[in-house]
C-alpha cells in the first residue's frame, strides 16, 4: 500500500498544516504556546519539486521559509487515538511551509483566513517520500534550513509541543484523514525573508542514516 | 469534457470559499464591506450529499447555515482575467457553508485560521452538478435556506460584491484553479444557528425554469 504513496504528490487531497508547534518559533513571531493545535491547509496546487523554483506572487516582498517535518496518511482514519494514530502513517518527507509574513500579519490583525498568505501556488516545496520504515516516531529527527548557504533554521523533531500522533487524534477527530494526504508539522525558530535570486537548501537527518536535501531557487 | 464534472465532488481537490460576499451578510455579523475577496479552504472531506445528515461535532453548539452559489471549474487556469474567467467554468452547484460561529469568533479574536470552524466533515452539505449551459451568470439566481419549514435566508447572485468572474480572476491570479474544483461564492444575509433534529431545506430558482432543491437534517 505504502508503494502506492512514492506519487502521494498528486494523489493528497489536502495539505493540513500546523501553526506555532515549536514553543521558540512561537515566541519568535511574538505569539504564546497554543493549548491545542493550530491547523490550517494550503491546496495542493501549492506542491513545488526540485528543480522548479519558488514563485513569489508579484507585489509580495516578505515571503519566509518555514522548514517542516511531513506526515503522509496511508489509510483512512476518524477520529483515532494517539495510540491508533501510527498505524495510519504510510511515510514522511521534508517540506516548506512559505509563508508571506506582512499578508499573513495583516490577516491576522483583521481576524481573516490565511489562505491567501499560505497557500499561494510554489508555497509547498516538498521532497520525496520516505517510506514509515524509514524514521521512528520515537527517534528525533533533526530539521535545517540555509539560505545562500548560511544557516537560518535548525530544530529537533522531538521538541513539537503536539507529537505526531497528537496531531493526527486531533485533526481526525473533526477531519477524516485519507490515503495520500499531508500533515506538516509545524516550524522550528529562524523563519526569515527570503529575496528572488536566494538558493534554500533543506535538509533532515536521523538515526539508520536517515539524510535528505533539496533545493529550490526563489524567482 | 464538462460530462466527467458529473462526479465533480470525486475529482475536487480543492473547495475555495468567499467570506463577506453579500453586504447584508457582512453586516449582520458586524462585519465591514472588503475591499478584496476573503478566501479560505475546506477539505473535500467536509462533502456531504443526500440523503446524509449533518454532523454537528461533540461539544460544539453554535452551528451556522449558511447557503451558497457554487462554481466548478472545467478547465484549469492560472491568472486569466475577468474577461477570460467565464470560459473556465464547468458548472454550477447549491451548497452549504457550515459554520461553527462560536468557534469562528474566538479564532478570529485570536488572528488564527478558520480551518476547525468551517472544515470539519460534514461542513459542506453539496447538491449536483448543474451544467454551465443551465445558468447564465448574466443573470440572477435566487438562493433560499428554510430551517424546519421558516424561511431564513434568501438572496440573489445579482447582489454579490464581487462577482463569479471577479472571484475567479483574483483567485487565479495566487491559486491555479484546477478541472472539479469548487468555489463557495459567499452567503446571503439571514444565518442563524441549527440544532440536531432540525430540517434544513435549500434551494435556487432562476432563468429557463432553473429549480434546485436540497434537503438535509442534522444530527
Ligand atoms: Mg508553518
Ligand atoms: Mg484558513
Ligand atoms: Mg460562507
């Protein structure tokens, strides 16, 4: 089943994404730890792959990486338990969350939807799938981020506030989650602005020498 | 190719909806008149179609109707402009915008996304595809919602702040519209809340003996 997931790009439906679940990035946006998941989707059509670039929308001139740790949904699940929760996974991959921070703030400041601010097209650059076997839940994995080859981001998968399976009980109790959907997982600290012309470079590494990279051109 | 949109809720990838589009409604929330489209998501999980009920999450009792035009998109597009908009659609739908309002409101006093309050499964109550030829978008179409026999809402398309073709071409303009998708185009004024047992009716008459009903009881 899990073999059917190496595409998961084209056959996810949604993209479920999880706001200020590193407690030093929520304090670096000058916002306090959530007591319970903040969730938010970007469409699909915000995938991007290597060796595409990302797109800034004309106009916009504060776009910032968010390095993130992905859950991809192998069977169907409602309202599962935390203990339930890992049998549902069928892989992992390394995303960004791009986020046009002055949109996104003044959403924010009106109380509007994010949308606009996450989930324009290029906004989800994403990696291949790992298949579950790969990385255990139990083990940390470790998130970074280099803009123009310096380094911006760098986080443990270990310090979310909301585990992974935290995260899965939660969504699935009011969303059902289906085969080939996405959960990115929130960011660790050092989001920032990235210009047209930037190089991001990406990458996790774990135990069983788990290491990925990629890269994407900002145009 | 507009045939294949007869199970256009099977291929939808992505259902955009449009918060404030009726001044009235706008209004009545206490809300003022935007200057642009507000956009946000639902997951395709939140359909719902007859003869299944409405499911109102444990613990959540402030549940809103709220009755909608939808558009469903034939052919993908990216950034086309008013003028080119009418071309890329498909067909048109009756639909509802399920809205947990008290949870609307804390999410919003809070600048968080509206995601939980308005995608939860079952948040979008959807009739059939109607083909484009069906309804012309130079006219008017009456949308109307009764609650266990009362008249609640009732609207005309005419009244939109930004039309289908405006909302096309600003949405484009960030978010390529792909074939099976759904816009939400906004709801006339008259929400109010539902409760489990309730009988909720829905329909749209118009031009060339357009008459589109839909019932749904919640549970
Ligand atoms: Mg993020
Ligand atoms: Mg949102
Ligand atoms: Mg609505």
């Amino acid at each position: 089943m899990a073999d059917s997931l190496k595409n998961f790009r084209s056959i996810c439906k949604k993209i479920i994404a999880v706001g200020r679940n590193y407690s030093e990035h929520a304090s670096e946006l000058g916002n306090t730890v959530p007591t319970k998941p903040i969730i938010f989707m970007k469409p699909t059509t915000a995938f991007v792959t290597e060796p595409n670039d990302i797109r800034i929308p004309a106009d916009w001139d504060e776009l910032h990486h968010e390095v993130e740790f992905g859950v991809i949904i192998d069977k169907q699940c409602q309202n599962v338990s935390k203990e339930e929760a890992e049998a549902s996974i069928g892989g992992y991959c390394l995303a960004l969350d791009m986020t046009e921070r002055n949109l996104q703030n003044e959403l924010k400041d009106q109380g509007l939807p994010w949308l606009l601010s996450k989930g324009f097209d290029t906004s989800c650059p994403c990696g291949d799938f790992i298949p579950k076997e790969k990385i255990s839940l139990s083990s940390s994995v470790n998130l970074w981020l280099n803009v123009n080859g310096n380094r911006k981001q760098s986080g443990h998968t270990r310090d979310m506030i909301f585990s992974v399976p935290d995260l899965i009980a939660y969504i699935s109790k009011y969303i059902t989650l289906e085969h080939g959907d996405l959960i990115l997982t929130g960011t660790p600290a050092g989001v920032g602005p990235v210009r047209r012309g930037d190089l991001i470079e990406a990458g996790m590494e774990g135990e069983h020498d788990l290491k990925y990279l990629m890269k994407f051109n900002v145009a």
